[in-house]
C-alpha cells in the first residue's frame, strides 16, 4: 500500500481501511492487533498506547489511525492524538484542520474542548499536531503532558499517539515513559534488521511496556498487515 503525497489534503483516506472496508481480511488484522494488545498486560489494563517505527516510511501513522477505528469499533470511546510535531499527518488522514491542536494546548493556547474533533467514525476523537512548535521534545516531556494524560483517562477508554520515529529524535522514547504500552511498527524489505534492533534497544529502558512489533507491507495474498507478539 504506497503512501501518498501528505501536501495533499485527503489522499491518506484509503489508508482507513478497517472504516473504508471493514470486513477485509487487512482490517480483521488490525482487529488481531488490537485483541493482542488488549491480551498483552494481564495485570494493568492497556489504556494508553504509544505508536512508532525506528524510521520513516514504515506505516506508523496508518497502523496508529487503522488501531483507532478498530478500538472505536468496538464501542470504545477513543482518542488519536498526533504527537508528531515534526511531520504530522493525521489531519490528512481524517481531513480535518490542523489550525489548533496538541501543540497548542501544552503552551496554553488552547483547551482540550478547543482541540479535540469529531471524526466521522463513531466514539472516535482525534487531536491534531497544531502549528509545528520550535521545541517538540520540551513540549511532550512537561508536566503539562503528564497531567493531559491523567486527565484524558478520565474520559476516554483508550488514548493512542502516533509518535515520530523512535532513532530519529527523542520524541518516542519520552512519550514511552508515561504511557501503558508501546507498538513498534516495522516495515518488510524496507526497514533494516539493525534499525529495527536499535529502535527496541531505545525502548526498552522506558517505564513503559514494549507490547510488540507489527510488520508491514509483506507480499501475501491474504493480507498485508501481521502482528509479532513480543518484540
């Protein structure tokens, strides 16, 4: 599944599969991935989940926004929070604004009511870059985000971040410390074995539990999505 262009609004729709074909065998992946998850910490129940890769180009964003289809298939009340405040792409994903959102509410510009939306998938809420700030990594490491969190868990069932690539920048791994769990997203014949190694290695000192790996993009008849339980 190649990625579009993300200068253009909307070209990332298709990528929605579990909403745009729900019975799919791609989406009954996701629906796999999402009881894995649901599975993988028998004493502390998954309510805030982190969403990377170890470069770019690996599908992050779409298993992160395809992850919260499902969940909110489910009946789920979900957020998606795009905490990449280097090259976001959520907004394309579900064409809405990005004039406000993350960024804006850690400085104090904005409320949360003032930058969630309602995404056209039921018990779905998305939360957008806003303007790309100067310090991103300052930003996701305050206290402010760490009382965001608390405070989303108040209202939401499940909150997932699509994060930067995790050897790129900082930006994952601190994001790491203060959610249940983290993804990290591979992708076949295109994301090196070494890359793929570094990346766990920066995870793991995290507080918070590496769930597991999903490899993207193999070449099968069936499907193209699969879920590595255990990184």
């Amino acid at each position: 599944m190649s990625r579009k262009n993300p200068s253009r609004p909307g070209t990332k729709m298709r990528h929605l599969i579990a909403k745009l074909n729900p019975k799919s065998p791609i989406s009954e992946q996701y629906r796999t991935i999402r009881t894995n998850i649901d599975f993988a910490s028998v004493d502390k129940e998954i309510r805030t989940l982190l969403v990377t890769s170890s470069g770019p180009g690996e599908g992050k964003s779409m298993t992160a926004a395809n992850l919260a289809v499902v969940y909110a298939q489910q009946g789920k009340k979900v957020l998606l929070i795009d905490a990449d405040l280097r090259k976001p792409t959520v907004h394309y994903t579900f064409r809405i604004d990005n004039l406000r959102g993350l960024s804006n509410l850690l400085v104090g510009e904005n409320s949360l009511e003032q930058v969630v939306q309602q995404s056209d998938v039921d018990y779905l809420d998305v939360m957008s870059c806003g303007p790309i700030p100067p310090n991103p990594s300052e930003l996701l490491a305050s206290k402010k985000m760490e009382q965001l969190l608390e405070t989303l868990k108040a209202t939401y069932d499940i909150v997932i971040f699509d994060t930067p690539p995790v050897l790129a920048v900082t930006d994952a791994q601190i994001l790491a410390n203060i959610v249940d769990g983290s993804i990290l997203v591979v992708r076949s014949k295109h994301t090196e074995i070494e890359g793929a190694q570094k990346a766990v290695e920066s995870l793991k000192p995290a507080r918070a539990k590496l769930l597991g790996t999903v490899l993207n993009g193999r070449e099968k008849k069936q499907s193209n999505y699969y879920y590595y339980y255990g990184a």
